[in-house]
C-alpha cells in the first residue's frame, strides 16, 4: 500500500512554537506517510528557523511570494504555486498552520478537490487585539467559510476550541479536534539547574544572589512588553533583574522605553539564544505579558526546566499550569498593577517544579504524542 501524502503548509518558519510543530509533523508521522513541507519567506527582522529543520532532515520547499503581510499581488501567486504543487505530487492530504497559509492554502485544496483538508489554529487574529474591528470582521467572514471547506480544525486546547466554537463563531466545537504541541524537551527536562544556572549568570554577569526574571519570544506588539516594562518600573524591585531573551521590529522602541521609565540599569538584552535550557536553569521566573496566545513554547519549555512562571491569563496557560502543581500564577491581561503586585510576591509564590512536575509536563507535550495523534486523526478522516 503506497504511503499517505501529506502536503503541510506554513506562512514562514519563524522563530516560535508554530515551526517547530509542522517540523516535528514532517519528519515524524512514521513510514506509513510521506510529507513534503512549503514555507514561505521570513519577514524583515524575524529569526529564521529553517537550520531547525534541516538539521532533523526535513528541506522545506520555498515559495517567495508566500509571507505574513497581505499582498493581494504575491498572495495570487502563492496560491497559484501551491496549486501547483498539489497538481503534481496529489496530496491525500492538504494541512495548513498558521493564518496566511491557512486561507490560501485551503483555498487551493478545496479548488482541487484535496480529499483531506485539515488546519491548525497555533493562535489566530480574530479576537480584535490585531486589527480594527472591521478588518477583524472581515477575517471571522473568511474563516468561517474556509471552515466549511475544511475537514478537520484543530486546536492546541481545550479553551481554544471553546473560544473558536463559542464567541467566534466559526465553527461548532464537533469539528474541532484538541491536539497539544509536540516539543523536543529532553534538554529541558535534564539541565540541572544549580550547576548550569550559575555558569550562564556569570556569563552574562549577574550578581550573586540576585533574582532574575526573564521574558522569552519575538519583541512584536502582541507580547506586550511594555506592559512588562511599566509594571517592573512600578513595581521597584531593587534585587532583580529582567532579561529579555529575543529580537524584533518592536527591539528600538522597547529599548528607549526601558530607558524613559528608569529602568535600562537592571533590563539585559540577551537577543535570540538557542541554550533555552540554559537560560532557563538561571532564572528564577518566565514571565509572558501576551495580549493573545495559544500554547507559548517559552513556557513549556521553562516548565519542563522546572522554571516556575508569571503570566496573563490568555489562551491555554491555564491549561498549561494545571499540568503542574506549584509551577506558575497569572493575572490579567494588559492589567499593569496587578502584573507589577504579582513580580513583588514572586518570591514568596512561585518556586522552581519538582521532577514530578517536570515529567508531566514532557510527556504532555511530547512529540512522539503529537505524531500518534496527528496520524490518528488523518486515518480517521481518509475515504476507506
């Protein structure tokens, strides 16, 4: 029996949780599939992930004019090149991940009679916190028409596929499936905190005894770090430091705020670092100021590393947390009093997850689980 053609489709693969899924997907579903995976082109001042991908031997096949800002021009002709593709290679299946490549995409496997269609939400734009609420509008009307198309949604938890059932309206909660992110977590879960937190402190020339808190991802305005900046400024603590892990379009303007509110003496930028497990063994909290979110890899990843975190109450964290038992608190969002209350009494609550949590929070989200229940779900929807 000829293996199950897989055609995954993402916008880009920037640094972030959403490549390193369809990566994982492409080279791990099993024998019994073949994946061929088009990405498009990396916007200006986004950290490129495509060495993720090559060095677990998946080379994603690029199509230029496939990016994440709308460009009615490129984006015909990234639908017509993904026509294409499909026109050639007759995909059993047609998945898509991520907004831009989840219409065009869809688009083109509904136009050529794709006999699987599938689609990830890793966050989306419909909530109102990107766009004016008549751009918003307007992309709820796409989306629930590509739903239509579509064979299968799936969410990455349980609150997502609430909300995109519920107040969004875009399709009933019986199409959706809830399928976790699958993450590489073994250095995580083994990186011994004492010994390697203190070698990566005095790298970046921490004192002795000082706290850290650390925010890990793109320096984009739906993180919010501003947020960030005016609750720590607010919140005066003398002992502690903040480093900011990562890069952006948002780095210039966020580094003058740090210096307008009196606070650029304890902010260290470390910029985009591949020793996650590293930085996470050093510091004392994760802390994520999202004003939207799916599942946020930063907090996986400091959660299997046993970094307890502070976070806006947004998409799955809740979730997230309930996978352990002392391992984080939240606030709500874009609420810069209770953000900056929460960073004075992180001492007294939050404390590093034990082995015992770390665990759960790797076999929750580990790859091997997110391949398994992928092509479950694929043989499930295919004709007999």
């Amino acid at each position: 029996m000829p293996p199950i053609r897989v055609l995954r489709i993402i916008a880009r693969l920037n640094v972030g949780g959403p490549a390193m899924h369809v990566v994982h997907l492409a080279r791990g579903l099993g024998p019994d599939f073949e994946t061929r995976l088009l990405a498009g082109r990396i916007g200006e001042g986004e950290g490129d992930m495509a060495y993720f991908a090559r060095e677990r031997g998946v080379e994603p096949i690029p199509i230029p004019t496939l990016g994440r800002a709308l460009s009615p021009g490129r984006d015909l002709r990234a639908l017509l090149t993904i026509r294409r593709h499909i026109r050639e290679w007759r995909p059993d299946v047609v998945h898509t991940h991520t907004a831009k490549a989840g219409a065009l995409g869809r688009l083109a496997a509904i136009l050529e009679d794709v006999p699987v269609v599938v689609h990830t939400y890793h966050g989306h734009v419909l909530g109102g916190s990107y766009f004016s609420p008549r751009v918003t509008g307007a992309y709820r009307w796409i989306e629930r028409r590509l739903a239509r198309g579509s064979d299968r949604l799936i969410a990455l938890t349980e609150a997502q596929a609430d909300e995109m059932s519920g107040p969004l309206a875009v399709a009933l909660r019986s199409r959706f499936s809830v399928i976790p992110l699958g993450l590489e977590l073994d250095r995580f879960l083994h990186v011994d905190r004492e010994r390697v937190g203190a070698e990566v402190r005095g790298e970046v020339g921490t004192p002795e005894g000082r706290r850290v808190y650390a925010i890990v991802g793109r320096l984009v305005p739906v993180k919010n770090h501003d947020l960030l900046f005016q609750a720590w400024a607010r919140a005066q603590l003398d002992d502690a430091e903040l480093w900011v892990v990562g890069s952006g379009e948002l780095e210039a303007p966020l580094r003058a705020r740090a210096a307008e509110l009196g606070i650029d003496a304890s902010v260290r930028w470390l910029g985009w670092r591949r020793d996650l497990e590293r930085v996470n063994a050093a510091v004392d909290a994760l802390v994520l100021t999202s004003n939207d979110e799916g599942t946020p890899v930063a907090l996986i990843e400091g959660l299997a590393a046993g970094t307890p975190v502070l976070s806006t109450d947004v998409g799955g964290i809740r979730e997230m947390l309930a996978r352990t038992e002392s391992s984080g608190v939240v606030v709500p969002p874009r609420d810069e009093e209770a953000l900056a209350e929460a960073l004075r009494r992180a001492p007294d609550e939050l404390r590093p997850g034990g082995a015992e949590d770390r665990a759960r929070v790797a076999e929750a989200f580990s790859v091997a689980g997110l391949c398994d229940r992928v092509a479950e779900l694929y043989r499930e929807l295919l004709p007999s």
